[in-house]
C-alpha cells in the first residue's frame, strides 16, 4: 500500500467532535442509571458527567484553552481534576488546597486553562475520591496532536471496574477497612467505555489508534492481543519509542496509546486478555474482524510522536530526595488508636484526607531540577502521581527503564523502587499520592510545593 492510498483510507475516519477554539462547555454532575452489565440485569445506578460513564470524551488541539462550566448536582460536594495537565496550581482541583469544594445542590466553577501537551488525559472527582470515582465520574480528555499521525480510528477504551452484586447493583462500601488497608477496591465487573463489550469490530488491513486509560479505583490491567502485535506509542500522554514487549500493564490512572494494526485475516476472531492477575484472568474482549477484503495489504512502520515541550532535568545538578511510602496490612500501619482510619504513610507521617492543614512535605526551588527515590516499603502496588509536572522515569529496581520515558504516574511494585526526575517550573503546592484512591484517602499522599 503507498502513501497515497493510506491517507485516503484515513479521510474516511470519524473521530469525536472536537470543540470550537474558545468555546465553554458544560459538566454537569447529577446521579444516573445506565445499563453497565446489559441482558437481563437491570441498570445500575451511577454518578455521572452529563448523564453518562464515562462522562463526555473532551477533544481538544494542542495549544487550545480548555473552558468548563463545572455545574454539581449531586447531594456532595466535589472537584474536578484534570489529570496529566500541566495546568495553573488555581485550576488543579485539589479541595482546600487549590480551590474550595464545589458546593452540593449546584454549585458551580469556572475551569479555564490551556493545554501544553497532546496526549490521553483524563478528569476526574479530587474529594471524596473512593465514592465519586467508584459511582462513575471519570472522562477522557484528549488532546491532539497539531500533526496527528495517520490513523483510519482513534478511539478512547477508557476502562472501569465494579463491584457489583447480583442485581448489578454497585456496592456501597466505599472506602473500607479491608480495601483501604489492602490493594484497595478491587470489583468483579471490568467495563470498557460504560458496558461490558463481547467484541470490538475491526477490518482487516486498518490502522487503529487505541488510547487506554485505567479509571478504576485500584484495578491494575496487564493486556495483550491473540495474535497482534501493537505498538505502544505514548505512556500517560508522552511519546516513547514504539515497542511491544507482549503486553501493557497499566495502574490505576495511567494510560497508553497503542497503534493496532489488524494483519489477522477477514472472518476471525482473537481474544484481548487482561492477565494482570495470574490467578483471575479474563477476556475482556475480542476483536472481531468483517469479512470485508484487507484495507490494505502492508503497514508502515508505527509513528514516532514529537516530544512534548516539557523541560529536560539536569540530573547531574538534580537534588536528590528519598520518599517513602510504607503502612498498610502486613507493614507498618499508623496506631488506630491514634490515627483512626489511617492505614499509609509517606516519609513516616500518617496524614489523612480530612485533615486539610497539608503542610508541604517538601518545597522545591523554582526552575531547579529534582530527583525522587520513590521507595515502596509495604506489600501492595501503589501507582504514585504527581500533580502538575511531567517527570521522567529513569529506573525502577536500579535498572532503567526504557531512554526518555515520561509520566505523570509511576506503578511502584510491592517492596520495590522508583526514580523519577523532573525541573519543578510550575509554582504552587502539588499532590503527590496514591493513585489507588482507597490509599490516598487513608494516609498516602502529601503535598510538594514549588516557589512561585
Ligand atoms: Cu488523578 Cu491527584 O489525581
Ligand atoms: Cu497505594
């Protein structure tokens, strides 16, 4: 296949609306029932952004501002973060830290901010995390490229996970002992954009853009393809280096940007298996090919992204910091008696979500490049996200990791360690937690603050 005919092939390509330059848009937040399971189980009940999980998939161009009228008509209050946006500290939604709560019963805030980055993005509650994340309040933010790669789809599989019950009813034990001091609320349902999917209808010959993100509370996915092999072409929105090393584990938060393309043949039919969990796995779906004739015959190799216009760190100059996260069952938890509900700790001190005093466990140099030790020191995997920066991930166990990848959330494995590195160039005081939510509610998070 030339050039000529692959470009063709992508004119033919529908993709979500992006908005108009400028143009303010609504979320309104408000409880709904939608159909999660499907057959004859009845609607689960959810909170939702616009009546539907996952919320409205926002497009944008790289460059662009971003204006959202957030409205909230739930009975709690809330805010919404944008995460993996390099956003002013004012537009973060960090409840109490960088905004007061969005008032239960309509109350409103304005977001407002431009977009640096291309890449998956994602939005989500920053109060009451276990319970609002848990109901269904999440959306895909996309950012595109302003020379997009070409791609006959570009689609959004944002996964959720669900505990539900016999009449697919979501469970209402949000934020529990046993989660909150083990790996967190790990359901029994896997969604993919709001429903359980049996396939996902390809057609021999296309080029698919794939753009996952893990919205689950604390469901770790390790994917692979029967048969395929895609690339994996960003990790949390930044560009790497296509590769595939078989499959694509992604934590609670992070995403991925995968080039599938389907060189099975018309008529078949392959399994995409989630077997993060050695003991559990399951299909998620499959990929279920037309008896169409190939689009086309050969592919070209994956495109390379450009790189974002994020800052190098100067790692000889980097100050290094040790952080470490311990507690939890089988470590060393806080005393109950003292710290009632705290099960997590980070640098030893035990913090919980309702104490809003968040004194910076660190203050940063503005411009200055740092270094963190990220050391996990408990049993669980914990994937820690820092707010407002994009670092890059230099090792993990003392081995590095593949040359310039780049995160805003890095999956720590049980007992192990991280370095991440990054120039602290956006002022304000920054969440760095837990992105399991029933761990960062009950004690693993604290707040790095950069100079203004
Ligand atoms: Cu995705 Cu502090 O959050
Ligand atoms: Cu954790």
């Amino acid at each position: 296949m030339n050039r000529r005919e692959f470009v063709s092939a992508t004119a033919a390509l529908a993709v979500a609306p992006r908005l108009a330059f400028g143009e303010t848009r609504k979320l309104e937040l408000a409880p709904a029932s939608q159909a999660l399971v499907g057959g004859a189980h009845p609607p689960t009940h959810v909170w939702a952004y616009n009546g539907t999980v996952p919320g409205p998939q926002l497009r944008f161009r790289q460059g662009e501002r971003l204006k959202m009228a957030v409205e909230n008509g739930l009975d709690v209050p809330t805010t919404v973060h944008w995460h993996g946006i390099r956003v002013p500290n004012a537009m973060d939604g960090v409840p109490h830290l960088t905004q007061p709560p969005i008032a239960a019963h309509g109350g409103r805030f304005l977001y407002e901010f431009d977009l640096p980055d291309a890449g998956t993005y994602w939005y989500h509650p920053h109060l009451g995390s276990p319970e609002q994340v848990g109901r269904g309040l999440y959306g895909a933010l996309v950012v595109e490229e302003r020379d997009p790669p070409a791609v006959d789809r570009d689609i959004v599989w944002v996964l959720s996970d669900w505990r539900l019950d016999r009449q697919a009813r979501n469970v209402e034990d949000f934020g529990g002992f046993m989660d909150s001091s083990h790996a967190g609320r790990i359901g029994n349902t896997v969604t993919l954009n709001g429903a359980i999917r049996e396939a996902f209808a390809v057609r021999a010959g296309e080029r698919v853009r794939l753009r996952f993100i893990n919205a689950s509370n604390a469901r770790i996915y390790g994917l692979s393809f029967e048969e395929h092999e895609p690339s994996i072409i960003a990790l949390d929105g930044q560009p790497v280096a296509p590769h595939w090393h078989g499959r694509v584990v992604l934590g609670p938060a992070m995403r991925a940007d995968l080039i599938l393309d389907c060189t099975a043949a018309p008529g078949s039919r392959h399994r995409v298996v989630d077997d993060f969990y050695p003991r559990r796995p399951y299909r998620l779906l499959d990929l279920e090919y037309s008896k169409q004739t190939p689009l086309r015959q050969a592919f070209e190799p994956a495109p390379r992204l450009h790189p974002n216009p994020i800052a190098q760190p100067d790692l000889a100059k980097a100050a290094r910091h040790r952080i470490v996260f311990g507690g939890g069952m089988m470590g060393a938890m806080p005393s109950q008696r003292e710290h009632r509900g705290v099960f997590w700790t980070v640098n030893g001190k035990a913090v919980s979500e309702n104490n809003h005093a968040h004194l910076p466990l660190l203050s940063l140099g503005k411009g200055g490049s740092y270094l963190f030790e990220l050391v996990n020191d408990t049993s669980w995997h914990h994937p820690i996200h820092l707010h407002g920066h994009v670092f890059r991930v230099l090792s993990k166990d003392g081995k590095a990791v593949m040359p310039q990848q780049w995160g805003d959330t890095v999956l720590l494995d049980p007992d192990s360690r991280a370095e991440i590195a990054f120039v602290a160039d956006n002022p304000g005081d920054w969440m760095l937690h837990c992105h399991v939510l029933e761990h960062q509610a009950s004690g693993m998070m604290a707040v790095v603050r950069v100079a203004g």
